[in-house]
C-alpha cells in the first residue's frame, strides 16, 4: 500500500516536468495560434489579440499562470493568484476554439474516446490472446500458419487502409454499418474493428512468442514428466508466464486507444479527442497541446503503474516489497 | 524475510485468464452501450472543418461564418441566388448624395429568438464590439470605412461615441463613412457586420455561445454544438421572415476528409456537401460529370508572391519574366481540374461593375528577352532562390514541381521547392523569409477593393515588401469616388500597376466553388460569387428520402492513396 502511495506521488512530479516540457517546446515550434492567410487588420489588434491570451509575456509567466500559481497585481493595486490553472483542474482557454475552454473539449471528446478505446482493447486482447495461443499450440499445422499468417497481416496493413476498405465492404456494398458518424452501437463496429485490428495481431504475435519460449522451459518438460494433461500444461503452467510480455504492452496499448486515434476518427469522422492531438499542434493551441500531454502521460503513467501491479498478481516471481 | 503475498482466491484463478475470457463478455456490454439517440434533421449538410467560433466579430474561417449567417442577421442579408446584398433586419434605407450618410431603418417585427425586440442601440453595440480593441476581432477591418472606426479600434481615439454609427431611435440607425462606399451595403451582409445579443455577452463572456438558449437575430437558432459532432439548428420562430424558412430542423456536420464526406453522401446520410475541398481529388474527373456534382465560379484567386526586398526579385523585368514562362492553362488542366480559370488579373471576373483587365500571358520567347535583358541571358547567373508552399494540400507541391519544370525549361533557371507545415509557412510569409511564395485571396465582398487594398504599402497582408505610393493613391482615389464608371477606371489602373506593370504577383487561377446535391431531391441551392447559401431558402422535395437516388457510386473504393491525402491536414479556409 505504501509503495503504491510513494508511486503515485512519483507521479505528480513527473506531470510536471513533462506538461513544463510541452510548454516550452510549443512555444519554440515556429508560428502561432493567430497566424493566419490574413493578417489581423492592424498592430494594434495583433498586440491586443496576444495580450488577451497572455503571449506577450515571458514563458516561464505564461507557465506559471497555466499552472495557476501566478500571483499578479490587480488593478485596484492588489496581489492575487491568477484564477484557474492546471492545478486546480482547469485546463485555459483553447486558442483556436476561441469559445470553448480546453476542458469542455476534453470533456464532450474524451468519453467517446474512452468508450471507443476500451471496446478496441477487449476486441483486440479477445481475438489476439486466442489467436496467439492457438498459432502457438498448432505450430507446425496449418491452423498455425493461418494464425500468424492473419497475425502479421493485419500488422502490416494500417487503419488508414483497413477503415476504407471495411467501409467499402460492409458499409457500401452490404449497407450493413453506417459509413461514419458517432451515435449508435452500429456505428461502432466498424472503428472498433479498424482500431483493433492492428493491436489484436500484435498482442497474438507477443503472445505467440511468449508461449514458444516458455514451452521450451525445464518446468514445462518437468510438468509433463509429472504426468499433466496437456491442456493443463499449456493453460496453467505455460500460458500464465507467457502472457506476461501481453499484459506489459497492455498498459502503454490502453493508454494510446483511450485517448484516441487521429486516423479512424477522421476516417468516421467520430467525434473523439484523437483528432485534437494532431490537429492541435498544427494549429498552435497551446493551451490545448499541453492539456492533452497531461492527459495522455497522467493516463499512460496510471496504467503502467496497474501493469505493474498485474504483475504481481500473475508472476509469482515478482513482488514489490518495502 | 515476509513470505510472498500471493494473489489469492477468484483473482488468483482469474488471473491467468483475466484479458482473454473477459474481453468478450464486455466488448459486447460496451458495443450495447453506445446508444445515443439523436432525432434525424430535416437537413443534413456537411460543412468543412470543424468552426473554430460562432461568434461573428470574432470567425474567420468559411464554415464559421456560414453557420453564423443563419443564427445572426444584418441590416442587409444576401440573396440566395447571387449574393446581393436584399432588405435584412433594415426594411430600408436612405442615402446621402455624396454617399457617406446611411440611415437605416430597421423593421418593426424584428425580434430576437428569446422574445426582445431588435433595436438600432443593438447594432450600435455589435459593431463598436467589433472595433473595440480588448475584442481583439481580427476582422475589424470592414467597419474602418465607418467614420473614426480606425481611429478607436487601433486606441488613437477613446471614446466609442465618435464613432460613426449612431441610434437615432429605437428603428433607426445613422451611419457616416469616412468615404463614399460603393460597396457597403455588401459589408452590411458580412458576419462580421451582424447584430449580436448584448446581455447574453455580458452574462457568459467569450462562451456565451456555449449557454442556452442563445439570443438569435437570423433565421436559425442554436440548439446544440457538439464539438467535432454537429451544430443543430432549428427554426428561429421569431424571425421576421419566418414564414419563409423552410426546414425545421438542419444539421451541419464537421468534417475534413473528403473520402468520408462522399461516403456520407453517397449512402444518404448526408444531403448536403459544401465544402470544395471535400471532394476527393483523385475522383475529380469521374465526379464532375455526374449531374449532382456543381463546379461555378468563386471569388478566389490562387497567386505567386515575389518578395521584393531580396534580388533580383526587386527588379520588375525579372518578375515579369517569371511570369510570361508559367503556361497556366496547362496547371488548371492537368492539376487542379475542378472548373479553375486561368487568370491574368488578380480580381477574378464576375464582380458587378468591375470589368476585370487582362493582365501578362504566356509568351516564353519575351520573358526569355527580359531575362536577358535584367542581366541573365538564358538563365545564366541566376542566384539559387526558393519556391515556398505549405503542406496543407498535395496541390500546392504539385503545382510547384510544374512552375519549377516551366522556369527550368523556359528560363533556364533552377528553383529549389521549399515547403513547410502550415503556420510555419504563414510566419515564413509574414517575416518575408522567402523568394517567391504560392498564396491564395478569397474575396469577403463582391468589389475589386476586397483583392486590391491588401497591396498598399501598410497593409498586414501585403507580405511582398513592395511600397508603391501611385498604387496606395490610386486606391485612396477610388475609394472616394463617388461616380463608379470613374471608379473602375482606378481600380482598373491600379490592378494593371499590379499585375502587369510592377508583375508584383503571378496570379495562377481563378478558384472554383464545389458542392454537391442531388438537385432533384434538394432546391434552393444557388451557385454564387461568394459561395454562400443561406439556408432558410433550402428546402427537399418529397418526404420519403431515405434511399436516394444517387446512392450507388460509380466508384467507390478509395485506395490508400486517397485516403492518406484526404487526411491530410484539414485546409484552413482563408477567410469567410
């Protein structure tokens, strides 16, 4: 309990440095949110337009108000801290959706995102653990070479090609699923299917290579001497460690598709936060570029730190002591 | 040593199974999960990119400003058939005769969708919103016509109350100009121009879009925005001519890549495309000749830059030369393909009373002559120089590798391609960090003055480097001209001090306009000039219309190709 407690105050820290890394270096790329084809009509509204969002100060004071801990001069001559800030969960103005906040967006784009990202998971580790277990077990048949052969197929082809041709397939010439759009559980299969497809091949080839390795282990050979069946050998014995390299990719696999994929919700135009991690950076949206890293690495860091914790449910050889 | 905690009971079992035994059972509670039931709209148009505001002293984009055209209304609002500006919340209007006095006079059912009336102090205060600097509206340029507009906006002047725009009276506005303009009942159409609601801007400050319900003027009011999802409209019923409107309910979806805005098309999701870059450009031949598809004429103009300040682009013989080597009939047939234009003036044709003039053609053997007459017979001696474009489209690198192949096989001179990211280009541009440079204009009103002003000497958008005191004083000529045969014949010299005589800028084409829907199923669509379509004209035909017509596609498939350009960064629409 108390390691776990140290590990998650490790963690505020490290938020930190990287949401102040984020900053910096935004502030570095070349160009700005209100750099346009056409220019603001005068100085003087350009001047205003940097003053409204604080651009004209130093980086570290904008940082520091991002962060809420800014203490400023108000106008009646008073010191205060800034209202807002990261700190106390408020994520700033978005610059480019000049009447959002970059909490509403999270907001309405982040629970799509999860639902979409946690049906690709179990889509992915309920095809790719079967399947990598199945070429594992048949190596050598043909159910083996038709597995790995799938396997490394559906690696090889990416979203951008997959999404267009389920949409071809299903959703133009059976008129099974809508093309694209977000709202029922039809219009989910097919972004499900396209972002999982890749994982599922992945997690089966990990697996599959897991399971190769650790059924060449002294304690298998020893199992079987004892006279085990077979299914037992390979569920109890083999598997449990074999899964392990899974369960390590799970974390960093889970974080990525919680928060979206950019490809498959342009191609089904779904209305998630993916879309905003690249877009926000081409058009300079600070505030939204570092709210977004902090989400990524506060959910990324969350679930490797529950991978580690799966670990030592799983691996009896791993314990996390004081 | 502590023993070991091992994991015990239902984890323990569960344990080496959790992932794959339980990855099924919850994919299939989470699929039944998703339902979201939203009613169908009358109306399902897909807009372009997502808006990045509905607020119209702040949008600058085509898809913001064509939302907010239907939730806020002018004085003056444009015909659905060319965009004149017709009678909007102004029933009608009285000119000085030396044109720098408008009194407008406002209806008496003009009410906004929240019951209060819609008085002249409301206009007072949007367009004073507009100028007022801690706005900081980028657009506040189309009220400096107005008499001391300038002067506030940029703080010279404190005091809103000199400036001219004025309520008499509850239903009457009085509007001086600092120039007779030709043109300002067009800017009175504009969205920047439109009525907004005080109070709801007081309570919510910048989200008051974001509040419910929002206080609308136009034909339309706001009932949800879902970023990245939809805009939901809905009839505003307190709109003066709400008898007219003719759907109820309209959706406008946001969407960036062309291939999934034709599949929505395509199957009947959407009814509606009118965004020119969502049709996917590898389809563009086999599409154009289908009925549904409509290419017309825009007021846009795509152009090469010189930047002056660096030789020997300084030199206007050397500038024209480049320009009489780019064959442009050949970039509009073999590249863009969409209806383009070849253009030789900048303003593209169309605008009324502006008779375009011909600017320079293509005639290798006297650019070849000026060449060498600037000192660099048959290319010989050329400094090494940059092509600056962007990456938002494929386009733009395409259309460089032929300029470079034209220069190359008619100059002699070699020009190294330099593209960059989007804003990185734009600062590139500002800065003047570049030699020659591909840019675009799309005009915000049907007058030569939208394209020409942007060329004297302090504009922002200038970007060349190039300060020509007879350009700036013919523009300043024109603009208080009040006689407009006169006029033209200004502008009309300015423009060929700008294209032909000074070869400042190359223009390439002239913009097409594309959209598409079935005009069977769909009416009230007009092409126009601005490539707007207000909405309350637009109305389907026949109740039934879930399996169109136009359902199957000749071809459907879009390869890997298409789809990596058609995710491509979405075009960020230069301007409204």
């Amino acid at each position: 309990m108390t390691y776990l407690l140290k590990r998650l105050a490790s963690l505020i820290p490290l938020v930190l440095v990287i949401s102040f890394l984020a900053f910096e270096v935004m502030h570095l790329a070349p160009g700005g949110p209100f750099d346009r084809e056409r220019a603001p009509v005068s100085e003087e509204i350009k001047r205003a337009l940097a003053a409204r969002y604080h651009l004209d100060e130093p980086v570290w004071k904008q940082y520091l108000r991002y962060l809420g801990l800014l203490r400023e001069k108000t106008p009646a001559g008073k010191w205060r801290i800034v209202e807002g800030g990261l700190l106390k969960g408020d994520f700033g103005p978005s610059m480019q959706y000049r009447n959002h906040t970059v909490t509403d967006i999270i907001a309405q784009g982040l629970p799509v995102s999860l639902w979409l990202g946690a049906m690709a998971f179990c889509f992915a580790t309920g095809l790719g653990i079967p399947l990598g277990f199945l070429t594992a077990v048949r190596k050598g048949n043909w159910q083996g070479y038709a597995g790995s052969f799938l396997a490394l197929l559906v690696i090889c082809v990416p979203a951008l090609v997959i999404g267009p041709m389920l949409i071809m397939v299903f959703s133009i010439q059976w008129r099974w699923f809508p093309v694209a759009l977000w709202g029922d559980a039809w219009h989910a299969v097919l972004p499900t299917l396209t972002l999982g497809l890749y994982f599922a091949g992945k997690i089966s080839r990990l697996l599959r290579e897991g399971m190769l390795t650790i059924l060449h282990a002294h304690f298998i050979t020893t199992a079987r001497a004892k006279g085990l069946s077979e299914t037992a050998v390979l569920l109890k014995h083999a598997f449990r460690l074999a899964v392990l390299p899974v369960v390590s990719y799970s974390g960093p696999l889970l974080a990525d598709l919680l928060t979206g994929s950019f490809v498959v919700e342009n191609i089904f135009q779904i209305p998630g936060i993916g879309v905003f991690m690249v877009n926000s950076v081409l058009n300079r949206d600070y505030t939204m570029v570092v709210g977004l890293v902090v989400l990524y690495a506060v959910l990324l860091l969350l679930l490797n730190l529950a991978v580690d914790f799966a670990y030592s449910l799983i691996d009896p050889r791993v314990k996390y002591y004081e | 040593m502590p023993p070991a905690r091992r994991p015990v009971g239902l984890v323990r079992r569960l344990g080496f199974r959790v992932p794959g035994c339980l990855a099924v059972p919850v994919l299939v509670l989470l699929l039944a999960g998703c339902t979201r039931s939203v009613p169908s709209a009358d109306l399902v148009i897909i807009n372009g990119a997502e808006p990045e505001s509905l607020d119209p002293a702040i949008l600058t984009g085509q898809a913001d400003g064509r939302v907010a055209l239907e939730l806020f209304e002018g004085l003056t609002r444009y015909d659905p058939a060319n965009a004149a500006p017709i009678p909007g919340l102004a029933e009608r209007w009285d000119i000085s005769p030396d044109g720098r006095i408008y009194t407008f006079h406002l209806r008496t059912n003009a009410l906004w969708s929240t019951g209060e009336p819609i008085t002249a102090r409301d206009f007072v205060y949007s367009w004073l919103r507009v100028l007022n600097p801690d706005t900081a509206s980028e657009y506040a340029g189309q009220l400096f016509y107005l008499e001391n507009g300038e002067e506030y906006c940029t703080g010279k002047i404190k005091d809103p109350s000199r400036v001219g725009v004025k309520a008499t009276d509850d239903r009457t506005l009085r509007v001086e100009l600092k120039n007779p303009t030709p043109f300002f009942l067009d800017l009175c159409a504009l969205q920047t121009l439109r009525v907004v609601p005080r109070q709801a801007i007081a309570k919510y400050g910048d989200r008051w879009l974001m509040a419910r319900p929002v206080p609308c003027s136009g034909a339309y009011e706001l009932v949800a925005w879902r970023v990245n999802d939809r805009i939901r409209l809905r009839k505003n019923r307190r709109y003066w001519d709400a008898a007219h409107t003719r759907c109820e309910t309209v959706d406008l979806l946001p969407c960036t890549s062309a291939n999934t805005a034709l599949n929505l098309y395509a199957t009947g999701a959407a009814d509606v495309v009118w965004d020119k870059n969502l049709v996917p450009v590898e389809l563009l031949d086999l599409l154009l000749k289908r009925p549904d598809f409509h290419s017309f004429p825009y007021l846009g103009t795509y152009f090469i830059r010189f930047n002056v300040t660096r030789r020997p682009f300084d030199q206007p013989r050397v500038r024209k030369a480049f320009a009489l080597a780019i064959d442009k009939k050949r970039i509009v047939e073999k590249i863009t393909k969409g209806g383009e234009q070849p253009a030789s003036s900048y303003t593209p044709p169309g605008i009324p009373g502006y008779e375009t003039p011909e600017g320079l053609g293509h005639e290798p053997p006297a650019a070849r002559k000026l060449l060498a007459e600037a000192g660099f017979p048959d290319g010989r001696g050329f400094p090494s120089f940059q092509y600056l474009c962007d990456t938002t489209s494929h386009l733009h690198e395409q259309i460089a590798v032929e300029l470079q192949d034209m220069w190359q096989r008619e100059l002699g001179v070699h020009v190294e391609i330099r593209k960059m990211e989007w804003k990185t280009y734009l600062r590139a541009q500002g800065e003047l960090d570049y030699d020659l440079c591909r840019s675009s204009w799309i005009g915000d009103y049907k007058d030569a003055n939208t394209f020409l002003d942007m060329f004297m000497s302090n504009n922002g958008n200038n970007r060349t480097g190039w300060k020509n005191p007879r350009y700036d004083a013919l523009l300043r000529a024109a603009n208080a001209q009040l006689d407009r045969t006169k006029r033209e014949k200004i502008l009309q010299q300015a423009e060929i001090l700008l294209v032909r005589e000074e070869a400042l800028i190359v223009p390439l084409y002239f913009y097409a306009g594309l959209e598409y829907h079935d005009e069977d199923r769909i009416k009230g669509i007009f092409p126009n000039l601005l490539d707007v379509h207000p909405i309350q004209a637009i109305y389907k035909v026949g109740r039934n219309s879930h399996a169109p017509p136009h359902a199957r596609l000749a071809e459907p498939q879009p390869s890997a190709a298409e789809t990596s350009s058609a995710l491509a960064v979405p075009l960020p629409a230069p301007g409204p």
